[in-house]
C-alpha cells in the first residue's frame, strides 16, 4: 500500500477517533483528551493512538487506561464509520508535544519579561 494512501488512512482515522473519544463516558478520561496522531502499520493490523492528555503523570496514566478499556468499543465504532478490509487494533500512546511546547513557550515567556 503506498505511503500517501496510509497518511490519508492515519487522518481518516485520527479525525473519526477524536469523535470517538469526545463522546465516552469513563470518568478516567478527561474533557481536554484529543487524539494528536495515528500511525497504522503497512498491513493495517495495528494502529498506534497517539492522544494528549492534560494533567500530571498520574492524570495521563487513568487516561491511557481508560483508553485502553475501552479500545473495543474504539475499534467497533471506528469499523462502522471508516470502510476498511480490516479495522486496526488500537495501541495508545501519549504525545508531549503539546506540553513541550506550552513548555518551550512559558520560557520563552520568561525570558522575554527579563
């Protein structure tokens, strides 16, 4: 399968997933939980989530299991809306980017008031 035919798959999928996780109900993930990314294999099999939680550590870790739990549902969901021979297993994982860079940004921030 081409590479640009897999990235339109990775939108396709990052674009239905948030949907997705919008509208669960486990009280481990939090409202300002956003799918960030999605990396599928060649094959399609698999799916790697990647989602940004903000929060402590022990904030994102009840999100991922969260997440986890309910990666069925996920998967079932993300079948009805999305025409593929397979639906991907669903991996998560959580993206620092988004802290980085609110990070990156504080201190430049900080240095611009000295």
């Amino acid at each position: 399968m081409s590479q640009i035919r897999i990235n339109k798959i990775n939108d396709q999928i990052r674009r239905e997933l948030g949907e997705i996780v919008r509208g669960l109900k486990d009280s481990r993930i939090p409202l300002m939980t956003s799918v960030t990314g999605v990396e599928t294999t060649g094959d399609l099999r698999y799916a790697k989530v990647f989602v940004s939680v903000m929060g402590g550590e022990d904030v994102q870790k009840k999100a991922l299991d969260g997440l986890k739990s309910a990666a069925g549902y996920m998967r079932r969901e993300l079948g009805q809306k999305i025409d593929l021979r397979y639906t991907p297993e669903l991996l998560f994982a959580i993206d620092h980017s988004i802290e980085n860079g609110a990070h990156i940004n504080k201190i430049l921030h900080e240095i611009d008031k000295k």
